[in-house]
C-alpha cells in the first residue's frame, strides 16, 4: 500500500487546474468523468520534484457529492492505492471501520493516466473523523517507482 495523492473539490475545474499548472508548475497527468454514473469531472495533477499528486474534484449539480462549498473545507478525499482491494476492506471492517456506499458504477471499471488505461476497483471508508479515505485497486501491479499516474 502507499499514500497516492489527495483529493480536493473545486468550484471551477479549468480555473483551477490552470491555477495549479501554470501558476504552481503541476503536470496534468490524468482526467476523467464519471458524472455520467453519479460523480462528477476529475483532473490529476502531479509535482514534476516531489512526485506528490493532487486530484481536483468538480461535482455537477445533483451530484449526491455536489455539497455546499465552504472555503477551506474543500478536502474531497485522501488515496491509498493497494494490490489488495478485498483484504484490505476485510481487514477494515473487522475493526469496525465505517465503509460509505456509493453506486455500483463508480466501484468498478476503466480509468487510465495520459497515454495509457487500466481497470479499477475502489471503495471508501471514513477515518475516526468522517473524512473519506479511498482504497483503490487497478489491473497493474504497484511500480516500484513513484508512478506519474495514479
């Protein structure tokens, strides 16, 4: 398991991923949309120095994550990405760690990086404060390397 990137929402997708990019220096590395099933737009971004990854999160109106937005209060997720999917949920749930449901649509599918495509599986659980923390699991194995994707 390692620590993948976080995740944050944002109000404006474009505005921040210029902000983030042309501003701060971030490489666009991965996008994708999953409104279609319930989510919403999302861009990974990634430091070309430290290899620490920023995924921003835009949710449609209707989007059962489209909350209100408060400034600050923008921490949409944390990542951990696994090998193990099921093991790792299992081990979880014996210690009584809250899952969160979301639709079947957005457990499983196809998601890729800039040049390239995998299949996916995740889940979410809420740490001791409520914040969501996602475990995620796709068909390649972890690298060895920090990864430009996810």
């Amino acid at each position: 398991m390692y620590l993948s990137y976080f995740g944050i929402r944002v109000t404006d997708l474009d505005r921040s991923v210029r902000f983030y990019t042309e501003l701060l220096g971030l490489k666009e590395v991965a996008r994708g949309d999953s409104s279609q099933a319930g989510g919403g737009r999302y861009v990974l971004l990634r430091d070309r120095n430290s290899g620490q990854k920023l995924e921003l999160n835009w949710y449609p109106n209707g989007s059962p994550y489209a909350t209100t937005y408060l400034a600050g209060e923008g921490l949409d997720h944390i990542a951990f990405r696994v090998n193990d999917l099921a093991g790792t949920l299992k081990k979880l749930i014996a210690a009584n760690v809250e899952t969160v449901e979301i639709p079947p649509a957005l457990r499983e599918g196809s998601s890729g990086t800039v040049g390239e495509s995998y299949q996916v599986k995740l889940a979410y659980v809420k740490d001791p404060d409520g914040n969501w923390i996602e475990f995620y699991e796709h068909s390649t194995p972890i690298p060895l390397s920090t990864p430009d994707g996810y």
